[in-house]
C-alpha cells in the first residue's frame, strides 16, 4: 500500500512539473492620460488588482508590463469591470464587538493609500468600494470636488433597565448623513436614505435613483461575485479497513485484513472567493463509502478461551471540509487538500459472535482422565455508532477541456475514528480513494 502511494504521488508531480505554463489574461483597457490602450490583463483576485496590474499586448506574446495606481488613471479588465487611481485616507478601526478589553468605543486610525478602487456605479455621483488586507469592505462616495468615506461609528455605553445598569453597543450611521449631504439637491430620495443599510447592493440603488433623479443615467458597473462555485461529479476505487485495537495485548492479534475493494463517488463542491484568492478555496460535497470486515479473534482470559467472529458491513455518506490550494498557473492545474470529514452510516449489517470454553477440572475415574469443560456460544448484533470523525488529505490535478468543464484525477487518504461502540474493543478506519470526474 505504502508503494502504490508513492507511485500515484511522484505520477501527479510528474504530471505537475511537465505541464505546460499559461496564466490566464483577461481582455480589457488601460488609461494613461487621455489615451486609452486595449490590452490583456492578468486574472488575479480583486485585492490583487487593487495595487498591481499585469498587461500583455496579445494573448500570444510574452512580454508583460506591470503597473501601479501611479502610472494610470484606470484600468478596465473583462468580468471585473472599471477600476481609477486614487489617492485617499481610509479609516480604520478595531473590532470592540471582538474585543476582550473592553474598550467604550472604536479607536480610529486613518492610512493613506493610493490604489485602484473599483467602481460599483457611476453618473453624477461615483460609488466605489477597497477592499483592505484584512478583507473589509470600505464603501466611498464622490460628487463634483467632495470624496467621503460612509461608514458606521460604534461605541459602548452603560445604561439602566429597570434597577440593573447594562453595558449596550449603540451604533452611529454616520453614513446616512454623509448621504444626505450628497443627495440633498434631489428631494425625492431623501425619505428613502433612512432606510439605507450600508452594505454594496444598497448603497449601489440609492446612488443610481439619485442620479436618476438628476438626470444622469446611472452605469451600474460590473460586480465582482463574492462566491463562485464548481460542482463536480466523480467516481472510482476505493481502498477501505478497519482496524481493531483492545485493552488486551493478545487480543485481535490477526486484525490486520486485506483492504476491502469498493466503488465511490458522489458529488463535490468547490467554493472559491474570487474578492480574495482564485487558488484557495473550500472544498467539500457528498460521497458514498462502503466499509466491510470479516475476522476471527481469540484470547485466553482467566483459563477461559475466548473466541470472536465479527462480520461488519457499513455503508457511509461522508461530507469532506477541506482547505484547497490550486496551482492556476498550468494547463493541467496541480492541487492540494488537507481538512476533516463527517461521515454517516446510513445502512449497515453487524454481526458479533462469542465463543468462551472454560477448562474446569479433572477427573479420575477408573484410571482414566476426563476434562470436564464448559462452553457456550452467544450471538449479538452490537450497536455501532451512526456517526464516523477524520481527517483527509490528498493531491489531484485537472485539465480544461471545455469552456467551464473540467477533467480531474486525484487520490485521497482518509482516517476515521471508526464506529466500535462495543465495551473494551475500539476502532479506527483508513481510505484510499483514486477518483476521477467532471467539472462543471
């Protein structure tokens, strides 16, 4: 088993090492100016984009230039939309709803940065949105000379219900002001800024009716999906065993049985957060495992010898939670994956069979010798617990063939805590699962 591991790693690597390099590159523009330059940009994820760009004057050419918010005006890169150059003070702030020093209110900080923000709507009022380092959102609005930054001003306060005094977070739209302000020349909107949150979507239809309501037609730029997922389906070869373990050291001295060889397949979900990163993602979907174990054991046990036949066969549902990280770069794109599963028994046949022989004495009767013994046989059906834990880790690689379908191939290695609910014997489980499939 330790060699066929080894052979299907150095092939993925293999495989890994020869593919053919191609980054993905996006039509669009960039501004210099007023001269405006249509090129092919590098896919990368939105705070990426924010300070760096990379361009190409074809897909085919392999000179590249790089760009900052200080040699543009602005970029346009296709299902990402319209980024400017800009120079502000973002305010910054701590968490005091996570924080454990109980701090009254937020401790501002204001960093200076000049970026490419992105544009969500445009006409006579602007609304852009950064997202910082630590992946929050910053929304600002822009008219004529003013650029202001809406935001949320929290701060704790002691107050009293009834007889008892109470700590209560109190929060300060200051947003909704800095709205009004902006929006006051149109009075048709101005009992719908109340009802205002500050979230992308809100913000983008208030903006776009007031410049509606100017007489501007409001451009609703590009949105950046948060979430994108790849749904996959698979199947293969799958390498099952459990292993018994007892508080008795001549106990299950033959546990180790051959690997069980059994089909799985299911479903799989790829959930990637292209605002973040296109290669880590979460990975995780519904697989069908079969789990089956035959073995007889025996011990001697205060001179009773006691023999154990045990016939499992269980069928799981798992659910994997894994971390992936996928190697974009390539044609044929090398991943990795590590995390935990849950898996649940949703049929299974148990079957525990004793045997204890009890040498009880010897007799001497008319100069011959009896061992007299007492045996007896009992059959259970052992509860089994219907909820198996682990951890799993594994490698693949995928290939383009269509648009969004995919061809993967990976291998996966699984541990368990098994199901044994049987007092004094405990389990553990392992999987090895070689899996191809389709993604869509």
């Amino acid at each position: 088993m330790k060699k066929l591991k080894l052979i299907i790693i150095l092939i993925l690597t293999g495989i890994s090492v020869n593919s053919f390099s191609q980054v993905e590159y996006l039509k669009g523009f960039i501004v210099k100016g007023t001269d405006t330059t249509h090129c092919f940009i590098k896919k990368e994820p939105l705070k990426t984009l924010q300070y760096n760009i990379i361009v190409k004057n074809s897909v085919e050419s392999t000179e590249e230039k790089n760009y900052t918010p200080s040699d543009l005006n602005g970029f346009y890169i296709e299902n990402f939309g319209h980024f400017v150059s800009k120079q502000f003070k973002i305010r910054y702030v701590n968490d005091i709803m996570r924080s454990t020093d109980y701090l009254p209110k937020e401790e501002e900080t204001f960093v200076e940065e000049k970026v490419f923000i992105k544009v969500l709507t445009s006409g006579l009022a602007n609304l852009y949105n950064f997202i910082d380092k630590e992946s929050n959102n910053h929304y600002f609005i822009e008219k004529d000379t003013f650029f202001y930054q809406l935001y949320e001003k929290r701060q704790y306060k002691i107050v009293k219900e009834q007889s008892y005094k109470v700590r209560k977070l109190f929060i300060q739209k200051k947003f909704l002001g800095i709205l009004s302000f902006i929006f006051s020349d149109c009075s048709k909107i101005k009992s719908k800024i109340k009802s205002v949150k500050l979230s992308e979507s809100n913000l983008i239809k208030i903006t776009k009716l007031y410049n509606e309501c100017m007489g501007y037609e409001s451009e609703e730029d590009v949105k950046v999906k948060k979430l994108i997922v790849e749904k996959s389906v698979c199947a293969g070869l799958s390498l099952n065993n459990f292993f018994f373990w007892s508080d008795h050291r001549d106990v299950f001295v033959n546990s180790i049985q051959p690997y069980n060889k059994t089909l799985t397949g299911g479903l799989n979900f790829n959930l990637i957060f292209p605002r973040i990163s296109y290669d880590m993602s979460l990975y995780t979907g519904l697989l069908y495992s079969n789990n089956k174990f035959f073995a007889n054991y025996d011990t001697v046990k205060s001179e009773i010898l006691y023999t154990y036949d045990v016939d499992l066969n269980t069928h799981f549902i798992k659910v994997p939670i894994l971390f992936k990280y996928t190697l974009n770069k390539f044609k044929i794109k090398p991943y990795a994956f590590a995390g935990g599963f849950v898996g649940f028994v949703v049929k299974s046949s148990n079957e525990l069979i004793t045997h204890s022989v009890e040498e009880f004495q010897n007799i001497t009767y008319n100069s011959y010798v009896f061992e007299v013994f007492h045996a007896s046989d009992y059959k259970y059906h052992p509860a089994i617990r219907k909820v198996e834990v682990g951890y799993s880790l594994g490698i693949g690689v995928k290939k383009k063939l269509y648009k969004n379908i995919s061809l993967f191939i990976e291998s996966r290695y699984e541990g368990g805590n098994g199901i044994s609910k049987l007092v004094g014997f405990g389990n553990t489980s392992k999987y090895y699962s070689f899996i191809t499939g389709i993604e869509f």
